[in-house]
C-alpha cells in the first residue's frame, strides 16, 4: 500500500527515451508522415502534443486529473502467498490490482485525463468505441464526472452478451450504440454486405470516427494502442516500482496481458527504462490470446487503427484491420493490431510475447479466484496464466524468481464466460498461419 | 484511510451493554428459552458462546480472521462531496465503503469468522441460504479461503435472475441448489403445495438447516439477524468511528439498509454505545424497503427465522414467517422478520425505521452512481435514498448536520435491475396494513 502522498505527480513517456523511434504514423490520404495539424480533428490538442512529443520524458499530471485519480489510487500490490503456494513455486508473485477503480479496470486513468483535456479545450461531445465494455464504462464515468456527452459504439456481440456493461455505461449517462450500427456510413457498408456481421473493434472505431467528425464541437477518443494512452496508464508501473522497493524486491518478469497495449504499456515501461540504460535484465512478456495473435505470428507492417480506413496508417503488429476474430470472452483483446511503442520494442527485442489459449487462461483465472480471492477479468486470467507459466518455470529451474503482473480488471461483469467454462462450453481457437499471412498481404497495397 | 495497523482487534458486543437485554430465543418444541446445548446441533460452540454472551462488551478478533480481514480492510471512509452538491445540501455526507470486499460486500466480515469458528472445531461441510447471493458468494470464499465444503440454498427467483452471482459462489466451488427444491423435505412440501412458488430466504433457511442436520460433520451458518452476526460487524462501525475523528466529526445520524439487520447493526452499535451513556445525541435509521416493512409496519412478536419453523422461536418485529414478499431487486432485503437486537433496540426507541419504495431507491443510487462514480447495490441504494432524505431536511432546516451510511456493497452483479429502472419497467410495492396484521395475527397460536 502507497499512501496517497506518495503518487506520483507525473506520467512517465517512454517516446522520448527509446533508443529506436518508431516509424512515424502515415496521413491515410497523402501517405505522408501525420502533423500536430493533420491529428487536430480526431483529438484534444494537448493530447495531440502528448502523442508526438519525444523530448520530454516526464509529463506533469494536470491537478484535477490528480484529484480524480485520489478517488481510487493508488492501487494496491499485493504479494499473492497463496497462489504461490498453490503452485508450489520458490517464485514471488506480485500483482498490481486495478480491478479496485469505480469502473473495475485500468481504463479508467487514461479516461480521466483525456476528458479532462478535451473538456479544457471547448469539446461538449465525445464519441469512443468499447470492445468488451471496460474503456466504454471508464469513458461513461469519467465524461460524467466532467460533464461532457459521450456515445459509445459497442462492439454487437458484446452488447449482446454483455447487457451489464451497456447498463452501467447507461447509468452514468452515455448513450451506448450497438456496432455495426445504421447511424454511419461505415456501418451500414458492412451491415448491407454482411447482415449477420456479429461487429469488431475495428468497425466500431471507424464508426465512432465518422460521428465525431461529423458533429459539431465533437472529438474522438481511443482506450489503447495510441501513445498518450499509454502514457497515462504508466501511473500503474510508476506505483508499482516504489510499492516493489518498499517490499524490497525488483521483478525479474512484469507481465500485462495484450490487447492493444493499454495495460502492458502502464505495467511495464517505467520498469523498461531501467533496461535502456542497461541497469537492469527484467524481461517484459506480453500475454495475448491465441485467436488474436498479432505479436506472436503477425507481421510488422503499415495498416490503419479501424475497420473502413479512416485512421492514419500506424506502424504496427498485425493481422490486417479487416481481421474478424473469434469470439472469445476475453473480449477487451479481440483487436487487430499492437500499438506503434510496443511494436518498436517488440522489434528491438525489449519486450517478449506469449500466446495463451482460452481454456489455459480460464484455468488460471478460476485457480487466482480461489486462491487470492478476486474475480479476475477474463483478459487479465491471461496475463494470470503467463505469471503462472512462469512461476511453474521458477520451480523446475529451482529459481527464487519474482514476478509482477497486472490485474487489469476484475471479472464480476463477466460471470457468463466463468459459467460457460466451468459447464465446459468453450473451446480453444487457433488459426492458420497462411491465412494470417494471406491477410496481411493484402497490406501491401496500402503503402 | 485508516492504516493496517489502525484496524480495530476487537469486535464490539452490544448485548453486553444494552439497558434492557432482548427476550430470550425459545426452543421450537419445549418453547423454554434455549440454551447453548440446544444451540449446538446448529452452530459451532464458539458461535453459539458469542451468540448467548452478555458479560464481554468486547471479543478478541482471532489472529488468522484478522489477517483475512486484512485483504480488504481496513474498507475506505469517503465523503461525499459531490453528492453534497448535488443536493446543495449544507450536511456533510460520509460514507464507509464496505463495497471494495473481493465479494463486492460487507458479508465477507461474518462469512470469514463463522467459517473459521467451525473449522477449528473440526467440521468439514457447511450449509448456508442466500436471497440476492451477497452472503452466499461471502460464504463461498470464506469457505475456500479455509478448506471447507459449502452448500448454498438460493431462493429461485435470484437463481434464476441473478445468473452471475450463481456463478460466483460455483467459481469459488460452492455446490448451489435453487429454492424450493426436492433435495430437503421442507422444499418438496413447499413445492407440492405450490408448485411455481419463486422461493423466500425463509424457504431457503428451512433447507440449509434440514440439509446440515441430516449431514454428518456438518454445520448450518446465517448471514443476518443473529447476535452473532452482528458482532462480526461491529468492524465496520468500529473502523468509521477512528476515522471519523480522524476528519474531525461526529455522524448526527448513522443509516444502514436493513434486510435482517447485520449491516445496519455493523455501522451503528459502536457509535450507539455512546448513546447508552447519555454522551451523543445521534440518531440510527434503518432504511428498509415499503415491500417488505418489518420494522415500520410489523408487530412485535415471536416467530421462527424460517418458513418451515425448524429455528428457534425469536422476539423480533416480524410481518410473520410465511410471509412472501414482492419480487423487488434489493434480494437481499427480502426477509420477514429483523434480529433480536435490534428489535430490542426499536422497542426501547433506541434506533428509527424508515421505509423507502423501490422507485426512490433506485432514484438514489442512479445519483450516487453519477456523482460518486460508484454503482450501488440495490440493497444499498436504499441506504442512500435515505442519507439523501436526511441531507434534503438539513437544506430545508438549514442545519450542517452530519450523516454516514453503510455503502454495504456494489451493484456491478445487479445490473439488470439499473437496466429495468432506467428503462421504467419498475414499480412500488405497497401492502395493506390489514394483510400484515392477519398474517402476523397467526403468529398468537405459537406461543
């Protein structure tokens, strides 16, 4: 436990300390490199600034942004003894819990602040998408908190299988849309050419864009892959390293389970900087679902953030933006690509990745829950059942490991997929890697 | 924020310091008051010693029930600064988050203890009733938490509405049964009589205690209105009352929904002990729901703790044993009958009742949710509408009082019932008061 006093007071930006800086971003028109100016229209200007600067390694956390943050940080670590001893383990596991904010993720710390920044800068509207639900909750709650208005485009299956989470964005007064949906241009393509179209991540931003675009003093958000979104969720491994210190330890593996970075990135790359100036040998994993396997059997190449092609092309891991994946319950780690930070480092081999299938995940969120106590979401189980890889490693090395991951969420709004896998109703996906590879060779024709 | 090592060791007993001691329980056959051998079949001794203890107004807490308390405690005293000005209200609202439990709840205080108590002595199964599933999922942790087999009785209506609390308690490997069910000869009466009965928490108790009675090793646990449980409780009140002082106030009134009393009585009785001496003023308001108002509208009188009369006989505010309340969303309020001390405490105008129906309950917790950014349970929510009765009396009077409530859990499990409000499919419930009357009229042939 950090006493409140001791958060910190500024977000960490790895941009500016990497040793190799990512390809810049393309205009999706000009297939030049993006401006400030050509990113104005899509977001809030300091966050425009925040996305682009590699000058300033540490940015200050605006005051009300820090006011909000008290309400639920900082988040505890804990030591998990008893999933140490279920496993029978001479490795330390820590974990950072951000399943205690409001919204029950990690989502929330980039919310609070990109609100914030809009709401400084005149914006009365803001669009997002949500996969899973977890950003769109975050985004409900904090565009409340501020008094700006917000709809969600949500992904059609999950709003389906996951009426709870439209409802707590419903009470905090957002209005949530089912994606694909009729009210853009970009929906009703893909609803005219596939009816049955269940929705992706991709579909949902390119709707979320095209509503922001087209409405006045309305700007657009995004709850991963962006830097500035991984920026702000660095106050989680910031924590966390003086939480270490204060038990004394330094992890030799921090984990976060991969969606599009949000949480990997907030965990690990406070940590990371230690590792660029060679003071450290910590290994950071990255732990994605096999169905969705864009770091561990995708490629390196341009490819657009969303479905129709309305985002800059964005140097990236990926499996090609028009990839529909299963539907997995994770469902917050069902999207194409990888940020353009962790695909740079995963390239210069500062970060691992690990591809962990459905029913391994599952088995490692119901032996946390009976262990440690806490429902896990189902895309944190997969940075569970990394920690677990890795602590059953510890023990046929004979080696006194520490290991840190993060909980990015809690699970109480997912019980349908715990009750599905313990009635022994899911099942692994795997996928083809000549179709993968078949798909993001359609890339080419893009740049 | 009270620190770890602030968390109080003790457990404060009421029944040691009331001015006039309740009535005692009645054995069901002999109908002379029982003792703790009739106790023993029911519960572990060292329950039914605290059950019966009216010398030691203070109780050690066990050193392994304090290191589990210390997963979640001490829980968060928070004021409510923006539901203040939303209600533009000169009072100070404070409230004591019991939400932030693994379980999302307050029930985890008495589950962890009541497990631990019968683990010492040596049994290996439990059973237990649950309405909503608040002290079901408590027990089901507490159970795995120690190594022992737990049995849930859920009253249908919630089994079949609440799918995902059904899935938490079988996540952390609890066997549950829906109520009334063919497994106990109370639920196969009940269900020949009645065939479509939807089940009560009264239903429920009467098979939890046939099924601990006919199992070996086996012992029977409840979630409310015995002593018992409310000394468990005392925790939370004990926690607000160092951390009250520590923001420089004293409540003027204390609120706690009230479904059997264990939550209202967890907030109150520590500050309620300075009343006892003539040294505080406060009042404690119980806030119950208009569909099921023991405390505002029953009578006074003996009456078993379930349906099928296998408990003892209980002095308590009763609108009568078989009574079969509205299907409203606070499951978890859905009782007959309030607890012996508190019951008391009422006759001796110790403690106020106050009755909220379900639309203003709801009311409330959409503008808790909006300015606190915390989802209410529904049980709770009843808690809120009446803090914010309060505070609406203070703007009128013009008075700064002082109001804590028990935020007894979170409602992240109970979204479908937001859903149904927001979408005006719910209504109030209201009984006639001659219905009551004859219901508990019956009650004269008992004793």
């Amino acid at each position: 436990m950090l006493s409140e006093k001791e958060m910190p007071t500024q977000w960490y930006n790895i941009l500016a300390e990497m040793p190799h800086q990512p390809l810049p971003a393309l205009h999706p028109g000009t297939k030049q490199p993006m401006t400030a100016e050509d990113w104005y229209p899509l977001f809030a200007k300091e966050l425009v600034h925040q996305e682009l600067n590699t000058s300033d390694a540490w940015i200050d956390i605006p005051e009300e942004v820090y006011e909000k943050y008290k309400i639920y940080r900082p988040t505890p670590l804990v030591r998990a003894y008893n999933l140490e001893k279920a496993l029978d383990t001479p490795a330390h596991i820590y974990f950072k819990n951000e399943s205690v904010s409001p919204v029950g993720s990690h989502k929330l710390n980039s919310a609070i602040a990109q609100v914030y920044y809009n709401k400084m800068e005149g914006v009365t509207n803001l669009t997002t998408e949500t996969g899973a639900g977890q950003w769109g909750t975050a985004m409900a709650l904090a565009t409340k908190m501020f008094g700006v208005e917000l709809a969600v485009y949500m992904v059609k299956i999950s709003y389906e299988q996951k009426p709870y989470r439209r409802s707590l964005m419903q009470t905090w007064g957002a209005q949530v849309i089912a994606s694909p949906s009729m009210s853009t241009r970009a929906g009703r393509k893909i609803i005219t050419e596939h009816p049955t179209y269940q929705g992706s991540l991709g579909t949902a931003i390119s709707e979320a864009i095209e509503l922001a675009m087209s409405t006045p003093n309305c700007k657009y958000t995004l709850g991963s892959v962006l830097n500035h979104v991984s920026l702000h969720q660095t106050i989680i491994g910031l924590e966390a390293e003086k939480q270490m210190e204060m038990a004394g330890e330094y992890p030799d593996v921090v984990i976060g389970c991969f969606g599009g970075g949000s949480n990997f990135s907030g965990i690990s790359f406070p940590f990371l900087r230690h590792n660029f100036k060679g003071n450290a040998t910590t290994r950071f994993v990255s732990a994605e679902p096999a169905s969705c396997p864009k770091l561990t059997r995708g490629q390196f190449h341009y490819d657009f953030g969303d479905e129709a092609g309305y985002t800059p092309l964005i140097p990236m891991f990926t499996l090609g933006h028009d990839f529909a994946p299963a539907h997995i319950h994770a469902g917050g780690l069902r999207y194409h690509g990888a940020g353009m930070l962790v695909s740079q480092l995963l390239k210069d081999n500062f970060i691992e990745a690990m591809d962990i299938q459905q029913l391994e995940s599952f088995e490692a969120g119901v032996l946390f829950a009976q262990t440690e106590g806490i429902m896990p979401a189902p895309e944190s189980a997969h940075a569970i059942a990394a920690a677990v890889r890795e602590a059953k490693l510890a023990k046929e090395e004979g080696k006194q490991k520490v290991i840190l991951f993060n909980l990015s969420g809690h699970g109480f709004v997912d019980m349908s997929a715990y009750d599905q896998y313990l009635a022994g109703d899911l099942m692994n996906y795997s996928l083809a890697q000549e179709d993968i590879d078949k798909n993001v060779a359609k890339l080419d024709q893009l740049v």
